[in-house]
C-alpha cells in the first residue's frame, strides 16, 4: 500500500507543477488559469491510472489465493475509487442472471462523476470568460494582437538591421527620404572637409568624375566605413550603422555634375558617371 500512496504524492506533485503559473509575469494571465484547470483534469487521468494499478493489486491478492484485508470502515482512497475486493461481489450482485453471467450493481465511481462534473464547470468558466466577460481573447483577437506585435518587432529588427549592410551588399537607394537623411548625415559629418555642397574643401571634390578610390557606390561605401587615415579621412564604421552609410553613399552620388562654385580641381582617376539616385538636385534635401 505504501507504494500507492507513494504514487498518489507524485501524481499530486506533478499536476500541480503543471498548474503553477508563470510567476516572472507582473500579472497573471488568464491562460494561467487554463493550465490550473489543464492540471487538474491531468491528475484526474493520473488517478484513473492509480486506479488501475489498484485493481491490478487486487486481482494479483485474489489470484494468490490470499485474503483481502477487510477493514471495519473504507479508507480514503476506497471510498474515491468506489473499490470492492472481489470477495465482497456476492454483496452487489443482482437477481439478473444470464447464462451464468450476473449484473453486478456498482454504482457510478465518485472519480467519474468529478471528471464529468468538472468539465461542464470548466465548460461554463471557458464560456463566461471569452464570450460573456471578454476577460480573454477569442482567436481571431489573439490573432490580430500577435500581428500587431509581430510589427513592432519587425520595425524593431529593421532598425537593428542596418548593420547588416556592409561594402558587398550595399545598393544605391531611390527613395527620397532616406537619400534626405544621407544629406543630413553630410551636413553634419562631412561638409567640413568636402564643402557644403560637395565642392571640396581640405577633402576632395565629390561634383566632379574624378575619384581617388571609387566612384560607385559600393567603393564610396567602403571609403566612407574605414576611411582612409594616411589622409585624414575618418572611418565612421563606430558611430555610424550599415543603413546610415548607404544613405550618406547614396546622397553623394547626387552631388555629381551639380558644378557648384568655387569647386576644387579634380583629383585621382576618371570614373564613369554612377547611376544616380531618384534625387538629382542637391539643394532639395539639404
């Protein structure tokens, strides 16, 4: 017997770690609740598996031939399981008789009518809580909250994702608003050196077809990353991002053939004219 009770504990053990709620949430929700009723029915399952385990033990006495420990009252857990020995079957037999076989009147075992009862409760609080209180959320809402949180994670990964852009995967950008963004950039990282307007300063010219190391996106890309420190030039691949970068490339290339006044001479070779952004006048998004 010690071995059952031993398998009840573990059985009571597990339902209620099944039902215990996440507690690192600031509030418990009601899906909790679920998992406490979900928790409950499994240990009534469990209990139909100790049941059998009893019966079995039961069989396994009368089949020895041994005697069944008949005590002056039923303990706790026969009087839950509705268990007779088999010994005591004389005592709940019917007059029906067929063919030998005869109706044993066992009423219905106090387990069941819990797992039946228990779940029309739970029928009711399911009921009341997502169509009469709205306390939760019916799937169609579920639905349509995880969408919204699935986009600010996506604008979330967006803005991270800038630094995944890097000299091999950048492209040249059309969109207006992000080529204004690179002129802002220019404005304030870049104008002291290269000219307000791209006319060359202590830095070279970037109006012109003449380019020291590239004139194409991905070389202007990789210039303005790792700069070049034999001349002065900063690499602002630490205080800048991947998306940021491509932005400021991008609004360089507007600056070609813009010949603004007082432009420095060119310098390094001749490159052909990049395919410029949607944005031609520079004036436009400075």
């Amino acid at each position: 017997m010690n071995k059952f009770k031993l398998t009840a504990v573990m059985m009571l053990i597990a339902s209620a770690a099944i039902a215990q709620p996440n507690s690192g949430a600031p509030i418990i929700e009601f899906h909790n609740l679920l998992m406490m009723m979900l928790g409950v029915l499994l240990f009534v399952l469990l209990l139909l598996v100790f049941t059998l385990q009893k019966v079995v033990y039961m069989l396994k006495i009368e089949s020895s031939g041994g005697k069944y420990p008949v005590a002056e009252e039923q303990t706790f857990w026969e009087k839950i399981l509705s268990l007779k020995p088999l010994s005591a079957e004389k005592d709940v037999e019917l007059d029906h008789d067929f063919d030998g076989i005869k109706e044993l009147n066992n009423p219905i075992p106090v387990w069941f009518n819990f797992l039946f009862y228990g779940t029309i409760v739970i029928g009711i609080i399911y009921f009341l809580a997502y169509h009469v209180f709205d306390a939760a959320p019916l799937q169609a809402k579920e639905y349509e909250t995880e969408l919204k949180v699935a986009e600010v994670s996506k604008q979330e990964y967006i803005k991270k994702a800038g630094n995944l852009i890097d000299e091999n995967s950048v492209t040249l950008l059309t969109d207006h608003a992000k080529i204004a963004e690179g002129a802002k950039v220019y404005t304030a990282k870049c104008a002291v050196c290269h000219g307000e307007k791209g006319e060359g300063k202590v830095g070279p010219n970037l109006t012109d077809e003449y380019w020291i190391h590239g004139g194409d996106v991905k070389s202007i890309f990789k210039t303005i990353k790792y700069g070049v420190p034999s001349k002065g030039m900063v690499a602002w691949q630490n205080s800048m991002n991947g998306a940021q970068m491509q932005e400021l490339a991008s609004y360089i290339l507007t600056l070609q053939g813009t010949n603004p006044p007082g432009a420095k001479e060119p310098q390094g070779e001749k490159v052909a004219a990049a395919t410029t952004a949607a944005v031609t006048d520079s004036t436009s998004v400075q």
